[in-house]
C-alpha cells in the first residue's frame, strides 16, 4: 500500500527538491498526464496542459467530458510532469541516462468558482502564452459554461520533485568519451494565418524561450 506522503523519497534521496523546484517544473513544463481510477476500477490518465496559480495547479476541458466530471467529483488524482535536460553519455550502455526534472502533485480536484472562472482561464492562458490574455477579448458566458476549471490543491505531503544534472558517476575503467548532451526547448519562427503585426506575447514568447537554455 503506498504511502499517504508524497514528500519522501526512498530511492536516490539526494535528488528530491524543495517546493522552488516543484514551482519551476510546473511553470516550464506546461503539460503532464492527470491521472485517477474510474469507478470500475480501471486506470485514466490523459496528457493535459496546467498551469500553476500559486498553491494550486489548474487544469480545462470541456464540461460534457465524462472522466473530467469523474475528477470534478472528488476522485482522487495525481498530476505528474518530466523534463528532459539531457542525456548522459556513460562508458557502459548500463550507465547511460538522462538529466531531469521530474514532479508530482497527489490529492483531489476543486471545481473554480464562476466568480474566479475569468480569472482562472486568464490565469492558465498567459502561463501557456505570457500577456495573451490582455490581448483578446473576455471571456464569453457560453465559452465559461462550456468549460470545466479544476483546481489541484498543493498541499505539504501531497507532492514529489526530483531532479538530476551532471554527467555519469565515475566508474571503475573508463575507455572514450564521456559526459551529458545538455537539451532545450525552442520555439521556431511564428507562421502567420493572418496578416497583421504580430503580437506582443508571441513575439516575446518567441525571443524568450529561442534563446533559453538549461546547464
């Protein structure tokens, strides 16, 4: 039976994170799988986008999705998140991994408030694309009634962040090369659809994340 804390880790100890750590996965990674058993007992998991707002994470969908009614009515889930920083090259195929960044929140699914509902979705827009929301028009009603907007409390004993960086522990013979291939995420030059002059969120999404890297 596994554990009600989330906050220890009984393998490799050295990579568990503190709190600054869950927060910066949850904030780059923008999507991880959201996860349950149904009432039959079968599992559920589906890959969605989140976005951190303070102590909870919010994740969307539409309000006539079933398995998200499931969630909304107290199932308990867990969200989890992995970025690759890189691979480790090792003098063994044994020793080869990768760098990461991994995390996971455990607990159960609020429904927001129709009074936070605007809020929440702009909230979760500009974690995805920074300053969109003040670019676009509000929110309708019929778009808010189509939408369903959970919150993941994240609460003390109710998380997990792990990380590794670094190249390959040292071992007995080493015969070549070896060391880690650092990766990153970039985001290509914006494809317009429709003429106008780009906007300020894309293009400082586009000049941001194009030249950010991770050691």
């Amino acid at each position: 039976m596994p554990s009600d804390d989330l906050s220890t880790l009984t393998r490799k100890p050295e990579r568990g994170g503190e709190r600054a750590l869950l927060d910066e996965i949850l904030d780059e990674a923008t999507v991880g799988v959201l996860s349950t058993v149904t009432d039959d007992g079968l599992p559920w998991s589906v890959p969605m986008l989140a976005a951190r707002d303070g102590d909870r994470l919010l994740v969307h969908g539409s309000s006539g999705a079933g398995a998200l009614r499931h969630v909304a009515a107290g199932a308990p889930v867990t969200f989890t998140a992995f970025i690759v920083d890189g691979l480790v090259v090792a003098d063994t195929l044994f020793d080869h991994s990768v760098n990461y960044r991994s995390a996971v929140v455990r607990g159960r699914l609020e429904t927001v408030s129709a009074d936070d509902a605007q809020r929440s979705l702009d909230v979760f827009s500009d974690a995805i694309l920074p300053g969109r929301s003040a670019e676009v028009r509000d929110h309708t009603r019929k778009e808010l009634s189509a939408t369903a907007i959970l919150a993941l409390p994240i609460v003390d004993g109710g998380w997990l962040a792990k990380a590794r960086a670094g190249g390959p522990g040292s071992g007995d013979d080493t015969h070549g090369w070896t060391g880690h291939i650092p990766t990153r995420r970039v985001y290509d030059e914006p494809i317009t659809d429709h003429d106008g002059e780009l906007p300020d969120s894309v293009a400082g999404l586009y000049r941001q994340k194009t030249n950010r890297s991770h050691p």
